[in-house]
C-alpha cells in the first residue's frame, strides 16, 4: 500500500515540475533589454527562417556565415561585419547599428524599410535576430550562437517560434562546414 502512494506521491510531483510549453506570444516575445556586452564576438549562423521562399531558397544555398559585433565607441553604437561563405567563397559586408532596448536601427544605410530587434531564447549563448522588411512584408528569423551545433532542444524551441511567425521552416547549417576567416585589411580591398 505505501508503495502505491509512494508512485502517486512522485507521479504528482513529476507533472508538476514538468513546465508547461511557452505560448506563442512567449516565444517571441523580444528582449526587453539587451546587453551589448553580450553581443560583443563572433556567432555563427545555426539556422535560419525567411518568409519570402525565393530568399529562403538562396539562404539554404550558403555553405555557413557569422556575424562579428564589436563596440568602441558607445554602448549604443555598434559595428558589425557579416561575413557568408558561399560557394567556397567568402563574402563581407559592414554595417554600424544603434542599440535601443532590443530594437535596432542601420545607420547610414538604405536599409530604412528594415525594423530588427533580438528575441528572447533558452539558449545561454545563443542570439536571435528579427528583422521585418518592407512594414513587414518579409520576415527573416536568424539563430546564432557561440558553438556550431546545438542541442535538439535547443532547435525545438527555435522551430517552435519559427512555426508561431508563420514562417517556413527554418533551413539548418551543415556545422561541418567552414567558417570565413576574420576580414583582414588586404582581404577587403
């Protein structure tokens, strides 16, 4: 008999520790402020969604990419390189961004018809970036972290909140493939 209630007694405390899936509202719920010392580094491209097929069919043709944030001015102002292996190749773009809670805006950039803010995620040392294009035309939905590959758990949660934006699902990088090396002054002439 005390062994039957014993098993219920650890049953009931099983599903209650057990947590409850996060809504969708949860899911991608954005930061509510970030720490831009936290973004400072390299971090590789894990996976990513974009709304828009044709683009979301160019992006699974990348090989890898990574961004590299880095801040000497300001705690606001940041500078970024993207860099995306593609065919081999490598290729860098640069950008400089201001930092406004877990929004953020290009500066000096065409990139006016863009609004991008970082989304909260489990992942200790992983970044999601959301960026909607033309008042929200085209979504694209980008999972960074400091490793290559991530646990299943980990790519739940980001399919999970790919699937709450009505988004396709996300194309994985091959985390076998080679990184772009950092852009030396020769390299980007």
């Amino acid at each position: 008999m005390s062994f039957v209630v014993g098993a219920i007694i650890l049953m009931c405390l099983i599903s209650v520790t057990q947590s409850a899936p996060l809504t969708c509202e949860e899911l991608v719920q954005p930061l509510d402020q970030l720490d831009p010392r936290h973004l400072e580094g390299k971090w590789a491209l894990v996976a990513g969604s974009l709304s828009h097929l044709p683009y979301l069919e160019r992006f699974k043709q990348r090989d890898s990419a990574t961004v590299n944030f880095s801040s000497n001015t300001s705690e606001t102002n940041i500078f970024y390189t993207r860099s995306i292996r593609l065919d081999n190749k490598c290729q860098y773009s640069s950008y400089n961004i201001s930092l406004e809670g877990s929004s953020f805006t290009y500066d000096g950039t065409d990139k006016s018809n863009l609004t991008a803010n970082f989304v909260h995620t489990s992942c200790h040392d992983c970044m999601l970036m959301r960026m909607n294009v033309e008042s929200g035309k085209r979504q694209h939905f980008y999972l960074f972290s400091r490793r290559r590959e991530l646990e299943q758990k980990e790519l739940g949660e980001f399919r999970a909140q790919v699937e709450c934006l009505n988004m396709p699902p996300p194309a994985v990088m091959d985390p076998t493939k080679e990184l772009c090396p950092e852009e030396s002054a020769s390299s980007s002439n």
